[in-house]
C-alpha cells in the first residue's frame, strides 16, 4: 500500500462532510459544512476528492 497523500484521497469516505474536508486540508470550497463530500462532487461535476482538491 502507498503512503502517498494521494493514497490517502481515496480512503476519504463519501459521506465526510465538507466542513471536515475543509478542516483537513486547509481549503475553504465555499460550500455548505454540513453537505457530504459526494452530493458537493456531483452539484460542482466532479468525480473525485483528488479532482477536487486539483482544481479546487
């Protein structure tokens, strides 16, 4: 397994709330806290936290 912080954005589970996103990696998206990581990929048209965090 790697220990890559690229290894770590697939093991963040859907459901995180975007507040503890935010937390995490020192990122403000301009979403709700309260919304979960995959309804907040889908409203902005992203597939992934690591697309995301790229492009974010």
């Amino acid at each position: 397994m790697q220990n890559t912080k690229s290894s770590q954005f697939g093991k963040k589970r859907e459901n995180t709330q975007m507040g503890t996103i935010e937390k995490m990696y020192g990122k403000d998206f301009g979403g709700r806290n309260d919304k979960e990581l995959w309804d907040y990929l889908k409203d902005i048209g992203y597939k992934s936290l690591s697309e995301l965090l790229r492009n974010g």
